[in-house]
C-alpha cells in the first residue's frame, strides 16, 4: 500500500533513512480489539470465545470486543486502553486492512503510539464471508489469525514517514472538455499548468459536436470561450501537437520527456490570419469532420482551433511555397522544422486523455463502409452541424438528396459481448438529441425511428428530454440487440432495417438513411500512457481509478490523478465536474511544500549488495536504480516509486533487501505461529 | 462512412478517387493517350507514380511501359494531368476538370503555341489530319450558308467557292511534334514546340536489327530506320523529348536524351522547381531562376523608376 501519511501520523520526519535498526522491545505489551461488525462477524464465530482466545495469548496483557471499533466511539475506546492499560502494540480483529488500517493507524498515534505499531487481523472477508455455513470452523480460524497477528505484533518495528519535496508545477495530459477545466481550475489556484495535447488543438471531441444536450446549447459556442481562456491565461501553456515519451520520478517530481512534432510553422510568428490556407493548392480529407470534407495542406482543422497556429501536413504538401509567399514579412513558415524535444518538472499529472470512437466496418449486418448512406452519430453531427461540410444540410452520399427518413441503431458495438461490453452511457442522449433536432428542422418533411434496446435518460433534465423526443414524433422501437440486420437497395441505395421486437416479431422499416450510435471506445493511446506512467487498465481500456466510489479521480500511482472519459464513458457535465476534482486533488499535492509517504519502501543493505541487478529486472515500477558506493555498484530504491511490493526483496540472493513491516523476522513469527497450532493438534 | 479511397483499373483507364461526402476528387489515367514516356512519375511531387517496363519477348516488338498510380500516396495534387504532353492524365472535382495547382500558380500550364490559318489552305485538308501522326487534327467543311459538308468532291466549282473549312486541333492531347507544319499546305498550322532538347543514338551500340526505340515512338518520322546501315537514327525537328524511347532501349547509353528546357506560363514555385529539376537538369533550373530573377528585377525597376530596362534573359 502507498499512500500519503496523514498529518497526525507524522512525528519527527526523517530526511534520509537510517540504516541501523531500532531496539525492539523483548516483551512489549499487547491490546486486542475484536471487532463484532454488526453481524457481519458476530453472527457467524463466537466473538466472547474468540476475546477470551486472545488473552491468552503470550505478551497480550488487554483484549476487549465491540461493535465498529472504526466509529468515533470504538476509536475513543481504543484510545483510552492504550492510555491506561500501556499498551505497545495494539491489533484490531475485524475487516481487510485496506479499508480501515488508516483509521485505526490514525487512532494509535493519536494515543502516542507509532502507527506502524498496530496490526489488522482480518477476521472478515478472509474467515466469516467465505465460510458462512459453519460458526464452529470460523471461530477456529479466527483464532489462527489472531494468533498470526498477535506473533507479528511483537516483532513490530516503529517506522518514520519519508518526505519528498513538490514541485508547484502540473502537466494535464489531453485538452477535451475534462482537461480543459482541469487546466483552468489548477491555473485559477495560481499553479502553473502545462497542457500537453496530442493534435493540433485543444477541444477534444466537444469540439467537433454541434448541439449539446439536453439543453440544444450549441457545443463550440459553450466550449469556445474556454479554449480561449486556457489559450490565454497567463499560468497555462499549451504544448500541442506533442507526444509523452517518458515520465520518470515520483509524486511532487516527475520528469517528462515530450516531443514536439514540427508544425513547420513557427508558433511564435504564426499570426493565425490564414493568408497562407488561401493561397495553398492542395486539399486533403479532414479528421474534424470526419473525412466528409477536405481542408488544406496548410490549415487549421477548424476555425476555432486553439493555439490558433497553422500546421502543414508534409503527407500532402507538395512545397510549392506559395504558403511562404503569402506569409511574406511574418516569416512564420519553416520548412525545415525538427521535431524538438522538451523535459518538464511537475509536482502531480491530470490525466484526461479522453476516448476514440469505434469503426463499426467490422461489424457486418450494420452495412457500414459498404452501403453509402449508412453513417456514425459523429458523422452525422457534422452533417447537421451549419459549419460543417455541408452547411448543415442533412443529405445523403449516394445522391446528395435530403433523406425522407432516418433510423438511429442504438448499442453498435456497445453492449456487445463479441465487441464491448460495456454501454457508452451518452449515445441515447445524442440519439434523442439528433432525432429532437431533424424534427425541429425538417418537421414533418421526415420521418424519424429510433430502434433502442433500452433508452438510457437517467441524469438532469434527461428523462424531460426524452419526453420531449417522443411528443416530437419521433418513432420509438424496442427490439433485441440480437438478430439485427441492415441491407440496402442496391438501385435506389435506400435501406431496411430488419430487426426482432422483445417478443421475437420480425419488424422491417425502409429508410433513406441510417445512423449508428457506435460505441465510444478507449484511446489509442491509453495503452501507450498507461506504460508509460505506470497506471493500470481495466479490462476494457479504461484507466483504472483507485476506488471507484470514493476515489475515482485518484489513479494507484501517488500524484496522477483521472479525469474524464479516459477514466470510464462519461457525458461532458460530469467530464467537466471530474476535471474539476482531478485539479482539486492535484492541488491537495501542490500546495504542499513537501509530500510524506508510508514508509512501507523497500531498503537495500549497501555493504551486502553485490550489485547483481536481479532485483532490477524484478521490481515493476521502474523503481530501482544502480549506484556508485564506494567501490562498488550498489542497488538504489527510488521512494517515490517504490510501491513496497516486496518482490525485489524475495527476489534477491543476497538477502540485501528488506521491506519494512514484512520482514522476515515479522513474516517468519506469523508461519510460526500457525505452525505451533499444526504441532498441538 | 469512413474514407472511400477507390482505385480502378481497366484495360483503357485507370482511375483513382476519393469519394468525400460534398466532394469528388477523380484522377483518370487514360491508357489511349499513354505513351509511357516516365514525364508524369517524374515531376510527381509524392513520387506517387511508378513507370512499370513490360518484359521484352525476343523477336516481339517492344511494348511501352504502363503506368501505375499509388492510390496511398496520390494526393490528388493534379500535376501529372498540368505536365504530361499527351493530356493521359485527368483529374476532375465533384466532375469538373480542375486543376488547382494552376489556378493558384503553384505549377505552371505548358505553352503549347498551336496557330491555325485556315485562309491559308490549299487543296484538301484531309491531308492535314493524315499529318499528325496522334489523330487530333479534324478538318470540316461547311457551305457558306453554314450546311456541313461531307463531301467536297460532291459540290459545284460555285458552290466550292463559298466553303469555308475549318481546323480543329485537340490542343489538350498534343505534344506539338510539328508534324503538321510541315505536312500540311505551307502556314496552315504553326506549332512552336514546348519540350527542347537534345536526342542521340550512338548506332555503334545498337544491337544489331533492334527497333525497339522505334516501336514505341508515339511520332512518326521523329524516329526512322535508315536504309544504309540498318539502324534507327532520329529526326529533331519532330521529337518532342519525351524520352518514350530511351526507356524501352536495351543498352545502356546507346540513346541519350537531354531535356534542356520547358515553355511554360510564368510561375514562382518550388514544387515546380523540383519538377523541372527532375525532367531536365539542376543547370536548366539554375537558368530559369537566374531569368526569374532579372525579370523581376527588371519589373521592379521599371515600376520604380517608371522607364523600360532592357530584359537580360540568358
């Protein structure tokens, strides 16, 4: 476990730790605390025998039970034995340690006793949740864990919280909607805030949409002004067009290496005036409206861009210069432009990388790629979208007439156990949201169906919304996500939809237009960052938070924090309120002249190190370096990395290192103590 | 729809497309026009275009090389279509023919300087179109009241008095050989050629009864095969500098082809620069710089001082 140690934990913080080891009391005295959980352990062992057990037990001079030692109460009780009973080590019965061992850490040292002075014997989840059917077995088991922890307890060594300084710096890596206020949030509190973002400009996939829901709010006018408060707030700099190649260090300093990729436009003389796109002959497919239109060789991907600086694509370009040309006194326009390599100092990272969407192709019966007027929701918010390629108007690829009728497929790839499991969460609202916007526009003049499995409407103002599509005269179908088939015309290029209703009736609609709501999908990136700092992924893709009810902005590395749709799908106000948190969390760090971890970190013994580098190969986190000691080369442990998992420990042969609170004096004493059971009986 | 990037090949064409959602982008290469003379895939900015030698079967005649485009790396930039003499290439937008590299002056129009006088012509004009050897001259009669004819030999001597006869030259598809120049009724047709150059064959290299050069010459008599020492020699006054021939010519050296210089409408542009580089040679484009650079040198002058200076053009 790594975490910050809690202010109340620390006593006299050491700067560099010592190597000789403490005294350890010969008999120290020992409370037990069972703990009764409710019924969730009293009701399944006998907590009076289990009590009685432990004051049996060598050293043990107090034990007790009660309901939630955790509450305020039980905590004060704990408390007040330690007080008046003397006790030098103290042991609570009761649940995993990972949710209450900070509590109860806490708890001791504000009775004066070092935290890592306290055990956890987890009498729960390991004993009464998974042997519910027989009390008489639990008890006895319960007594094994007691017994391993009370042995541990009086070998415990006193430890010390490390101290690392904090740089008051903060990278956001990915401008969306989520970064964005991530950036602004952290600029506001005065820190300095490095937004590193992978194209040209920041906005992310808000950008690109026309409406936002439920409100019919126009996405770019809303998000405009905030890419241009990031653009020009004097504590944000935006690094576009750049990749992360290496993120070293730890909480409060982490190094980055970024690349930025030539624009072959210099930032600095780029004025944004756009003399140079008019002047450039060359067109090519444009990302930004999803290769439905074209910009050119020298171009922003859309006006609203931020940073407002050209880039030339040297795929299409053919160096005519007639861009230098036009540019004339500016100078902007470098052909010779290298990628440059930069290296930042950050205290802490807000990841908010976003998500990519997926190219339903593969998927046959949708049609897609093969049927011309088939479309992806994206594609068609550039259809509807009056800066988009077609002005706004909604018209097909086969022959570039308005449809008379329009299907939305929900779940394309979503809720699919052959692609992604998982539902997107926001292709309802925008599938109401375009059905709400062809019938304001077109009225009558077409015909709108929706074939859903189950409509998804459950946030603010969602659900009115979804009443309003339907008062519209939108056509709601609810069929099988089974069995779903789309085959076209191939004289007219008009197509039906064949599906099956819940009831297994075959229903056919002919439509002029089809749009599917393809599933949102993780980065391509994620995998890439994800090795790169170190933070794991879920089966899906998604960035995997450290508890995901009340810490899903914090990411198991100390200082990287999540924000947005990298983190699981979400819809942009609840992107915009986990940027927020993420900054918040970020600033907790920032703030903080220096940071102070557990000091459950792995320590080499220098005089026997043989320098083999065994441990090296084992340690996963990149946490362990090669140093120069003496006249030797000695292993080194990076504290900030370090996530005390002991495998460099077990792994080396020299027995060089050890992991605070698992030795193998603690460690041994526990096998002991089962053992010792194994010999009675 | 994701990107319908499409290539099509048939025995007559090959045709490339991005087939956008407001926009078509078409690049046609029509095999009737192609001569397989490397000038597309050599000014080629994306080096897109790859010339593919057919293999020689003994004792057949040798057959010109086939183009072929690569649909990755074509960015539908139309200077292929601005530069090859016999107009095979095409590109059109939403079915338009549009060359945007032109229009914004970032690669030239060739300047083919093709005069018709049709005051001129003596006797029958079929012979005109006999003359170019690439069929693109069309010669038709209409009586003076405007009624197309289809036969002279069919009208009165009054009548053959008010026929009015007129030549049409498709401009587009015309390497200007000046075949028809010379062929024609003296003053019919006067081309000026806009490929120059200089064309060899060292004969004593030539393997003995090869005509492959020859075979493939798109121009009648830029190529003939002499009498005396049965070897293919060649008349400059009608090549075009294509350098067809070089490529299908089994021995190394045995033809030398040296593009000098370009007619084209004046243009600043390093894309052209580059093409012109590849089709000639870096001393051509060094020239053409040098006269860029007094042209305008002279312009500005003229402009400040308001007198005209006389043009230095090497």
């Amino acid at each position: 476990m790594y975490r910050e140690a809690s202010a109340e934990m620390v006593g006299t913080v050491r700067k560099t730790r010592k190597r000789g080891r403490i005294k350890v009391q010969k008999r120290p005295r020992i409370g037990v605390f069972v703990c009764q959980c409710g019924s969730a352990i009293s009701s399944l062992l006998n907590v009076e025998a289990l009590t009685q057990y432990a004051r049996t037990l060598p050293n043990v001079t107090y034990a007790e039970n009660m309901n939630y030692p955790c509450s305020h109460q039980g905590q004060e009780r704990i408390k007040a034995a330690v007080k008046a009973k003397k006790l030098e080590r103290v042991v609570v019965a009761g649940c995993s340690p990972r949710l209450y061992e900070p509590t109860f850490q806490s708890c001791v040292s504000q009775a004066n006793l070092n935290p890592w002075l306290f055990e956890m014997a987890n009498i729960r989840e390991l004993d009464t949740y998974c042997h519910q059917a027989s009390p008489k077995e639990t008890t006895e088991k319960a007594k094994d864990i007691v017994r391993m922890a009370v042995a541990k307890a009086r070998v415990l060594e006193p430890l010390q919280p490390i101290e690392l300084p904090v740089t008051k710096r903060v990278m956001v890596v990915g401008g969306g909607i989520a970064g964005i206020n991530g950036a602004l949030d952290l600029a506001d509190m005065g820190f300095k805030v490095y937004v590193v973002e992978k194209t040209e400009t920041i906005g992310g996939y808000m950008a690109l949409l026309d409406k936002t829901f439920p409100t019919l709010d126009c996405s770019i006018c809303i998000e405009g002004p905030k890419m241009v408060d990031v653009g020009r707030h004097p504590n944000i700099e935006i690094i576009s067009f750049a990749d992360i190649l290496k993120v070293d260090g730890s909480v409060g300093n982490f190094r980055v290496r970024i690349r930025k990729n030539p624009r072959y436009v210099i930032a600095a003389n780029c004025t944004g005036c756009g003399e140079c796109k008019d002047a450039c002959p060359i067109e090519y497919p444009n990302y930004a409206d999803m290769y439905l239109g074209v910009r050119k060789a020298i171009s922003v991907p859309y006006g609203q861009a931020v940073p407002l600086i050209y880039t030339i694509n040297r795929d299409y370009c053919i160096e005519c210069y007639k861009c230098v040309d036009a540019c004339g006194a500016r100078e902007a326009i470098n052909f010779d432009q290298k990628p440059e390599e930069i290296e930042l100092n950050v205290g802490a990272i807000v990841l908010s990388i976003g998500y990519d969407m997926y190219n339903p192709k593969d998927l046959e019966w949708t049609s897609y790629g093969k049927s011309l007027n088939v479309f992806t929701a994206l594609e068609f918010e550039r259809l509807i979208l009056a800066a988009g390629p077609t002005a706004g108007k909604v018209v097909r690829a086969s022959d570039g007439q308005k449809p008379h009728s329009i299907a939305f497929i929900q779940c394309v790839g979503s809720r699919d156990l052959s692609r992604y499991e998982y539902c997107s969460s926001f292709c309802c609202m925008y599938t109401l949201k375009h059905s709400v916007m062809l019938k304001e526009k077109y009225k009558d003049a077409v015909d709108v169906y929706v074939f859903f499995n189950d409509m998804r409407s459950n946030f603010k103002g969602y659900e009115e919304f979804y009443n309003r599509a339907q008062k519209s005269g939108v056509k709601f179908i609810r069929t099988k996500l089974e069995n779903r088939r789309i085959t076209e015309d191939p004289k007219t290029n008009n197509l039906t939809v064949n599906v099956e209703t819940e009831d297994n009736e075959p229903v056919s609609v002919n439509v002029e237009m089809v749009v599917l709501a393809n599933a949102a999908i993780p980065a391509s990136t994620a995998p890439e960052l994800a090795k790169i700092l170190n933070v794991p992924l879920n089966k899906d893709g998604f960035f995997i938070e450290c508890q995901p009810k009340i810490r899903p902005t914090d990411t198991d590395v100390p200082g990287i924090f999540l924000a947005g749709a990298c983190q699981g799908l979400k819809d942009i106000p609840y992107s915009v309120a986990q940027g927020s948190a993420a900054a918040a969390q970020a600033a907790s760090v920032l703030r903080k002249d220096s940071w102070l971890v557990e000091p459950l970190v792995a320590e080499v013994n220098a005089d026997l190190c043989s320098g083999c580098k065994v441990c090296m190969s084992a340690c996963s986190y990149n946490a362990i370096r090669m140093e120069k000691s003496g006249d030797k080369e000695t292993a080194r442990i990076v504290e900030g990395l370090c996530r005390g998992c002991g495998v460099c420990s077990s792994a080396c042969p020299m027995d060089a290192i050890k992991m605070p609170n698992y030795s193998d004096r603690q460690i041994t004493a526990q096998i002991g103590a089962v053992m010792q059971k194994e010999a009675e009986t | 729809m994701p990107l319908r990037a499409m290539k099509r090949e048939t025995g007559e064409a090959l045709t490339l497309e991005w087939a956008l959602h407001v926009n078509d982008y078409k690049l046609t290469h029509d095999r009737k026009y192609c001569v397989g003379c490397q000038i597309c895939s050599l000014a080629c900015p994306k080096e897109a275009i790859r010339v593919e030698k057919q293999p020689k079967i003994t004792g057949q005649k040798a057959e010109k090389p086939k183009i072929d485009v690569d649909l990755a790396k074509c960015n539908f930039c139309g200077i292929c279509d601005a530069i090859c003499p016999y107009g095979a290439m095409r590109l059109t937008v939403d079915g338009k023919h549009a060359l945007s590299v032109v229009e914004k002056e970032s690669f030239p129009r060739l300047i083919r300087d093709i005069q018709v006088s049709p005051a001129r012509l003596q006797g029958d004009a079929r012979e005109c179109e006999d003359a170019c050897p690439l069929g693109l001259i069309k010669a038709s009669w209409h009586t003076a009241d405007g009624r197309f004819v289809e036969n002279l030999s069919g009208l009165t001597e009054a009548e053959k008095q008010g026929v009015h006869v007129q030549v049409d030259v498709d401009v587009e598809h015309c390497p200007c050989c000046r075949e028809c120049e010379f062929k024609c009724s003296e003053g019919l047709i006067q081309v000026g050629k806009f490929l120059s150059g200089k064309i060899d064959i060292h004969t004593e290299k030539c393997p003995e009864g090869c005509t492959d050069c020859l075979g493939v010459c798109p121009i009648k008599d830029a190529l003939y095969l002499s009498n005396t020492d049965n070897k293919v020699h060649v008349n400059e006054t009608f090549c075009v500098y294509c350098g067809a021939c070089k490529l299908v010519c089994p021995v190394n050296d045995a033809l030398e082809l040296k593009r000098t210089s370009i007619r084209h409408t004046a243009i600043r542009s390093g894309a052209w620069n580059k093409a012109l580089e590849r089709l000639t040679s870096s001393v051509e484009v060094a020239k053409e710089l040098k006269s860029k650079r007094s042209l305008k040198a002279a312009q500005s002058v003229k402009k400040r001082v308001g007198m005209k200076v006389t043009q230095n053009v090497p």
